[in-house]
C-alpha cells in the first residue's frame, strides 16, 4: 500500500479517465473492424477472403484497443498530481514573492 491515501476527487477522476479509455477503445475498435472487415458485408468475396477479413477485423481491433486503453491511463499516470496540502509552505505559491499587491 502506498503511504498517502487519494482524495474523492483524485478517485473520481480516475474512474473517469478508465471510462474515457474504454470506451474510446472500443470506438476505435469497432471502426477499425468496420474499415476492413466491411468490404466483405458490402461486396461478394469468395468465403476464404471473407472470413480472413472479418478475422484481420478482429484481431486489429482487439489489439489497437488494447493499446489505446494503454496510451490513455499511462498518459494519465504521467501527469502530476496536485499536492494534497498546499498550505504546507513546501510549494511554490506560499511565502513572500514578488506579487503586484498585498493589501487584502
């Protein structure tokens, strides 16, 4: 287990980002398949070709939604999480800077 828990918010937001990454998965999944599996729905090919068609079909759009669902959610591990007590005096925001005014 790690040593800092997540907020509610930090939760959500990854529960929106798996959403996210899973259904465009499977849109681009099924487009793939579409794209080179339709020529044989639309067109007579001996049963051979077809049946390699849908098959190609398939497997490139398991595998490039595999992969999108991977590019997604590691893009998003990438990002930096914001720091869980900002009035803690170790960020950049807090102490004396040179800001335009301090009357409040």
């Amino acid at each position: 287990m790690g040593t800092s828990r997540r907020s509610q918010a930090e939760r959500d937001a990854m529960t929106v980002e798996i959403g996210y990454a899973l259904l465009s998965a499977c849109f681009l999944g099924a487009v793939v398949f579409g794209a080179i599996a339709g020529p044989a729905a639309v067109w007579q090919f001996p049963s051979g070709a077809e049946r390699v068609l849908v098959v190609t079909g398939a497997a490139a759009g398991i595998v490039l939604g595999v992969l999108r669902v991977v590019h997604v959610l590691w893009r998003y591990a990438g990002t930096p999480r914001p720091d869980p007590d900002p009035g803690s005096g170790s960020g950049s925001g807090s102490g004396s800077g040179s800001g335009s005014g301090s009357a409040d």
